[in-house]
C-alpha cells in the first residue's frame, strides 16, 4: 500500500475504515448501551491527566532537539503527580488508583502485559527501520 499510494495513505485508510466501524456500532448497537446513572464525571481529573500526558509526551519526543523539552518533561511529571493525588481523593476516579495498592495480581499482571506490549513495538520498530534502510522501502 505505501508503494502504491504512499505512507500516508495507511493513515487515510485507518481513519476510513474507522469511521465505518464506529457507524456500524452506533447504528446496529442501540439497546446495548449502559448508562451510569446517578455517577460523576471527574472533570479536574481529566483535566490534569490530559496536560500531563501532554507535557510528558512533548518532553520526552523532543527533550534532544529543544532546550525547553527537559522543562515540560518535568512539568508533566508534575502535573501526573497531582493527578494521582487527586485520583485518591475523588469520589468518581477515572483510574482507580486504590486497585494498585492491594491486589498484587493486578499489579503483576499489568506489568507483564506492559512488558509484552514494549518489546513487542520495539520489534516492529526495528522490522521498519531495517524495511526502509537496508530493504530501501523508502515510501
């Protein structure tokens, strides 16, 4: 497909079939849906985890290429920290943080899965970089 149409042409593709999928459930699934009746909605939350994740993210992909990058790093370790503060504290959590405390297989289990899913990527990773610099896809 990139040869044919170019690497952004995956992208298109994602989106549009997507889009499709998302039509098909909301118009085939209607009486699946379940309401959280009488349930908050953890606004500051989500609020503080999107800046953070934000910072973090900008920090980290850009921390050799710009001066400033080490500061939004540290602002966005920051703003997590407040996240999860606030995540202890609210009624209505986006992420129960309380689960991490006392349930060792919880914690084992995600760190597993986590270190599946980095080496795994990393594979990939490498598999394209050897595509494009050694096979010469180059699209």
């Amino acid at each position: 497909m990139t040869q044919i149409s170019g690497w952004k042409s995956i992208f298109y593709f994602s989106s549009l079939l997507g889009t499709l999928i998302l039509l098909l459930t909301v118009m085939k699934i209607k009486g699946e849906w379940a309401e959280a009746n009488g349930e908050g909605f953890d606004r500051y939350g989500t609020l503080l985890y999107m800046m953070g994740m934000i910072a973090f993210i900008y920090g980290l992909s850009s921390i050799t290429s710009s001066p400033w990058a080490k500061y939004s790093f540290g602002v966005g370790i920051g703003v997590l920290a407040l996240f999860i503060r606030q995540e202890l504290k609210s009624q209505q959590p986006i992420i129960n943080i309380r689960f991490f405390r006392g349930n060792p297989a919880f914690v084992f289990g995600n760190l597993a899965a986590l270190i599946y899913f980095v080496t795994t990527s990393s594979v990939a990773f490498l598999l394209s970089l050897h595509l494009q610099t050694v096979a010469g896809y180059n699209s």
